[in-house]
C-alpha cells in the first residue's frame, strides 16, 4: 500500500515541511521520518490526526532533524495528546509563527491569531505546559485577538 500524497514544500536550505491536513498520515520526506499516524486504522489515530489536522499541525525538517511546527495560539494538551497517541511525542516541537521558521512556511489555513512574540518567547521558556504560560501571560495584558493584528511586539 502506497503512502497518500500529501502538501510538501521544501526550499534549497534542507528545511521541509509537510502538513498533514487532509492526508491519513504524513508522507516520509526523507530517510528514518516518523509518520504522523502510524496505524491510519484505529480510531484513536484517526482522532488524533484530526486534532492534529485541525490545528495546522506540520512535520519539518529543520537541519536534518524531524520537528513537529504547531500554532503558538493553537498548542495545548489536546495537540500533545495528539502527538502522543501518534507516538510523535518525542519529537522537538516548534512553533510556525516563531523565530526561524522560513517564511514560507508561515501561511496559516487555521482559525485564530498567532501571540504577541514577547508572549511566543515565554512560551518557549516553559516547553512542559507552554500553554498555561501563554493563557496566563495573555490574560495579564488583556490580549484580545483581533484587536491586536497591526503587528506582533
């Protein structure tokens, strides 16, 4: 059985990302990749690939390294749930609209709004449960998406 096609783009700088979005499980980009959902059968993988479709969730490749690309607005236990059940929790994750992700592979096709990048980095500094950090951090300055996409600070 062949493996879907999927949404994959790569540039010249060895960085590739391939999203799940509308594919059973991800299509290997490259040699020792990890599908996203390694029994496409079970309903807790379908569940999880959902969850993951859902969300943008992508598989990259970032300097010879597989890493999971989730939405610094959309992250949270069900995503890591998600990873878990598809056995994709060991795996680095990094956030798509954070530093250092090429900027092609910043089109967003999911609802929400990327944080404020001062949230983005306190994130980063909390990666067991970033999401409290972002909740709490965005509650504190009254962040209401929307109301602030002129720019992100």
């Amino acid at each position: 059985m062949g493996i879907p096609a999927t949404s994959d783009s790569s540039d010249n700088s060895g960085t590739s990302v391939t999203s799940v979005t509308g594919s059973p499980y991800i299509q290997k980009t490259g040699e020792g990749i990890p599908s996203l959902c390694p029994d496409p059968e079970r309903s807790d993988f379908v569940r999880a690939r959902y969850i993951l479709n859902r969300a943008g969730v992508r598989i990259m490749q970032r300097d010879g390294v597989t890493t999971i690309g989730v939405w610094s607005d959309l992250d949270g236990p069900e995503i890591r749930g998600s990873l878990l059940t598809s056995k994709n929790d060991q795996l680095p994750v990094c956030y798509l609209d954070g530093v250092g992700i090429p900027v092609q592979y910043k089109s967003r096709r999911v609802a929400g709004e990327p944080v404020p990048m001062s949230v983005l980095a306190e994130m980063e500094r909390h990666p067991a449960t970033p999401w409290t950090v972002r909740d709490r951090t965005l509650k504190e300055i009254g962040w209401v998406p929307g109301r602030h996409s002129g720019g992100r600070n």
